[in-house]
C-alpha cells in the first residue's frame, strides 16, 4: 500500500504522523501534484480555515489532482478540513469552492445554549446501528471523539438532503444535529480528529486503513434512519492538565508550579516529592519532567493537556529549540488536543530576525501542537482596538492567527486579579462590574466589594481594563477559547473564583476554561454545576498528585456530569 499524507499548510499535521508511526505503518507525503497519482491510499488532516486551505491546494496545484484522485475510486480519508474541502462551499469563506463531491453548503453553528467552536469530546452516532458490531466498521458508536471547528454541515435531509445522502454518522451539539462522517464508495471523512482522540481515535484510523486495504472501493451507502436532536447531547466536559514549563538554574527545562505565581522554594522542607531529591530554598521548583508528566496525564484519562512556556527564550521564541523539541517528543506520546503557550507573539531574534506571530504558531503547529495560548499580547490588542473603535487592524497575534489556521487554533489566557472598592461610595468605570461579598460567604469577602483588573507579565504589572472587557475584546479580535485564571486564588486550594468565571462566561459566547484555586475533586463539580463552562483546568494538585484525574472524573460521574471515561484514553 502507497499511502500518502496530504499537507494543507495550515495546522497540526504532525499528530497524524506520530499516530501512523505509532500503529506501525509507513507513509510519504505529497510533495507536488505528480505524487497524487502515486497514492494508493490518502489521509487529508487538517485544522484550519476552509478558504485558507482551498486557496493553499490551488496555489500549489493539488485541487484539481486531489478532485481527480478521488473521482478515481482509490481510498481517501478527509479528517476535520480534510473532510470540509469535499463540500461544495462554506459561509466561513463564500468566495472559495470546495471540490463539490458533496453539493452542500457548511454553515456555523448557531448560539443558542452552547458556546461556538464546539471544542471537546462529543459522541458520533451511526446512522445504520446494525453497523455498530461490524468488525470493519471504524466508528464506535459507545466513544467519545474529539471535535475542535465552528462550521458544519447541519443534518436535516428535508433541507440539505445532499448532505444527509452522505452521511455516515450525526452528532449532536445543544439542539442541532450535524453530519460528523461521511461515507460513500471510497471517500470517508470525519469531522472529529481521531489522531486526537485518544485509543478509540487510533482504533478507528487503524481500522479504516486495513480496510482499504482489503476493500479500496468496497464501502457500501449507509442505510439511514430518521434522526431527531435527544433531550441531550453527547458533549463532554474536559479535564485539562497544565504545565508550567521553565528553565531551572542547571539549564534543564522542567514543570514548575506556585503560589501567586512565585515559582521557587521558600524554604527547605524535610519530605521530598521522591526520596532521592532535595528542595533547596531560592530554587526553581522542580516537580517533574514536562514529557514524563504529560504522557502520565495522557495514561490517566486528561482530555487535554497544556504546556506553557513561563520564561525560557520568550522574546525570541523559535530560538528556542529546547521547547520546540518538547512539543515534538510530548506529541510522539499523547494523542489528546495539546496546547502550547509562552512567547506566542510578533518578536526579533537575537541577529535582527523579524518573527512575526504567525510564524511563531506555525513552528509550534508543525511541532504537534493544536492550539496555542496568548496572554499579555492579548491585552496590549484589546487596549489598542478599543483606542481605535473597537476594531481590530488585523495586524495582532490572534487577528493572523485565527485567519491562517481558524479561531479554534487561538487561545486567549486571562490573568485578573481583584481590586477591592468602597461599595458604598464607588462610581468608577468598572461599577456594572462590580462583586460584593457575600454574608454567608468567606468572613474576609464579607462587606466588601470589587472589580476584576487584568495584569500582563506573569501579573506583575496592571492594566486599566477589567476581565470582561479582555474577554468580549479577544472575542471580537477572533479569538476561540478563553483560559481564566486567578491570580487571588492560584495555589490557594480554595475552589474556583465563580465569581469571576460565571461573570466573564456571560459575557462571551467561546468556550471557557476555569482555572486556579482547585484543590479538591470537589471544587472540579462545583465549577460545572454553577458555572456551565466547557472545561477545568489544574496544575499543582494534579503534579503533587494530592487529587487524580481518575478520581475527579469518577466524581463528575457521580454527579451526573457528563465527561469522557478514563478507560478510553
């Protein structure tokens, strides 16, 4: 079998590489148009914008040999823009043509109880359920897959009866239903990443290319059923491990964690984190390698993980070859959604080398990333966009970014800290703002009233703009995914600041990650049942292993929670 990978130029295909080497098969990539006739068998994996990927194919010359390839009856695999380009056009970008095997149109997701990307885990449902046993059926009908895109082909074949004819399974999100796989004689596609998507995801690439093996032309029309939206859907909520990644004083990159953000020792403890090494007072905080910890998180059931690069060559990023190789050898290992931050801006290498941002993400893309982080550039962009209006130039990191590899690709890191006021005496700008302590609440809230200010550097410095103006601001610049910290409760334990996440989760409609303060499985249900975001985030518990993944979602579980099950990571 000749099988080749197809390269868009935007995004992560690097994980698809790493998942075939890991089930042990061999590929090439397609290099110029020729190649196509070559194939055998071809994957197409993709994340990014559908006009970005059409106007890529046809620069280079592969739309063309991509649409003859297929009409040739010789296997092919679209993953996530891989399976859109088959569509005949997208709202994302009206003025691009898809290859039209599939005369539909893509749509984005309405907003109505959920929050657009639709990012994370979700179920895909076999039109045929008498395919369910099949053994050379691919998807299973009991996992989870993860999804990462804002713009689908609605199912509804009344409607769109082109897009139900190829539809191979439905997913639902809130109250709509949209095709998730496509099947049709040689051409198969998902919506979802497998290569992301944990052992069920490697299951199902496996499975699908041993088929085409056997079979290249054999797949059979799905036999379909009616399809109305359940009472409720299939989407999960994630469980984010994250890592502080930083230098320490011997040069060697570990994962650090601390209170308020101060990640080194104050004083020399007598217990140690593994019996055979010392803490010493002033020193970087060590507590484990970033790639160890992340294939650990990876093994426990985390249905994301995160890396942020807190210091080492921020100002000159691809200069950081130490980081980048991090990436690569953590993306050899998981295949989860991986998020990197950290120096993910327009910066100068040390000989004069301008780096702009989209640059910078691209490295890291190529690397195995799927979405990066932005934190301090994000506020700089707000503060000048509200200057000017309230519209961005198009020159920001997350304005590039989001439109070479989508919005789904960018995420914005809020880091807001209270600034306490008189409640009975305030007038200043931030008064709709405003959170009063509750009687019944902590003895130190109580009477008291504040607002929430954002900080850039680590937040050391503050910054007249509150967390929900930083928020709607990185939203209407084309940011996807907010990452909420707090700098008041970071390293506390003390539970999340719902406060502050269902204040910010109101004003926007992109997901939202609750982040700092856990420190109990507890804290993890809280934060779903009285906030409603997409997804928690924890470090420091997780590392110290003082709370298990495991065991914050048999909790979630327990509670009614819907999340991904630890056994099919």
């Amino acid at each position: 079998m000749a099988l080749f990978l197809l390269d868009h130029g935007a995004g992560n295909v690097q994980s698809l590489a790493n998942t075939l080497r890991k089930l042990g098969y061999e590929f090439s990539w397609i290099s110029c148009p020729e190649d196509f006739h070559k194939a055998s068998s071809i994957i197409f994996p993709g994340q990014g914008a559908f006009g970005t990927s059409i106007e890529h194919l046809s620069e280079h010359g592969m739309l063309e040999p991509l649409r003859e390839y297929i009409k040739s009856g010789k296997p092919y695999f679209g993953i996530c823009v891989g399976m859109q380009v088959l569509f005949e056009t997208s709202t994302e970008s009206p003025s691009a043509r898809g290859i039209g095997v599939i005369p539909c149109q893509l749509e984005i997701f309405d907003h109505v109880g959920k929050a657009v990307p639709h990012m994370g885990w979700n179920s895909a449902d076999l039109l045929d359920p008498t395919l369910a046993n099949s053994p050379s059926e691919a998807i299973s009908p009991s996992a989870h897959y993860y999804f990462v895109h804002s713009y689908c082909a609605k199912y509804n074949p009344e409607k769109y009866p082109a897009a139900a004819e190829w539809a191979h399974t439905t997913t639902q999100y809130g109250q709509e239903l949209f095709v998730s796989s496509v099947r049709k004689g040689n051409v198969f596609g998902t919506q979802f990443h497998p290569e992301k998507s944990g052992v069920a995801g490697l299951t199902l690439i496996d499975t699908w290319l041993k088929q085409s093996q056997i079979e290249p032309v054999s797949a059979s029309p799905t036999t379909r059923v009616p399809r109305l939206p359940k009472p409720k859907d299939g989407f999960t909520k994630r469980i984010i491990a994250c890592m502080d990644v930083r230098a320490n004083d011997e040069g060697d990159l570990v994962v650090t964690k601390g209170d308020q953000y101060d990640v080194r020792e104050k004083a020399i403890p007598s217990a140690t984190l593994s019996n055979t090494t010392v803490k010493t007072a002033g020193a970087v905080r060590n507590l484990g390698k970033p790639v160890a910890l992340a294939a650990r998180y990876f093994e426990a059931g985390a249905d994301e993980l995160c890396l942020l690069n807190i210091t080492s060559f921020r100002h000159s990023p691809l200069q950081d070859q130490p980081m980048l190789a991090v990436v690569r050898a953590a993306a050899e290992h998981i295949f989860v959604p991986l998020t990197i931050g950290g120096g993910i801006k327009d910066s100068v290498d040390p000989d004069g080398t301008k780096r702009p941002a989209v640059e910078v993400a691209g490295a890291y893309f190529r690397a195995g990333a799927d979405k990066v982080s932005i934190g301090s550039e994000a506020v700089h962009a707000v503060e000048k966009m509200r200057a000017a209006g309230g519209k961005g130039d198009g020159t920001s990191a997350i304005e590039t970014i989001s439109k070479m590899y989508g919005i789904q690709a960018v995420v914005v890191s809020i880091d807001p800290k209270r600034v306490y006021v008189d409640p009975a005496t305030y007038d200043g700008p931030y008064k709709d703002e405003l959170v009063y302590g509750k009687p019944d609440g902590p003895e130190t809230e109580r009477g008291k009233a504040w607002w929430y200010q954002c900080t850039v550097s680590g937040g050391r410095e503050a910054r007249p703009l509150s967390a929900v103006q930083l928020a709607q601001g990185v939203q209407t610049l084309g940011a996807g995914e907010i990452l909420l910290n707090s700098i008041d409760r970071d390293g506390t334990g003390l539970g999340f600041d719902l406060d502050l996440i269902n204040m910010v989760k109101r004003a926007v409609t992109i997901p939202v990650v609750a982040s700092s303060g856990a420190g109990t499985k507890e804290h993890f249900v809280t934060v779903f049942e009285e906030a409603d975001v997409e997804a928690a985030l924890a470090a420091g518990i997780f590392h110290r292993e003082e709370v298990g993944i495991r065991e914050v979602k048999d909790a979630l579980h327990e509670a009614g929670i819907n999340v991904r099950s630890t056994n099919s990571a």
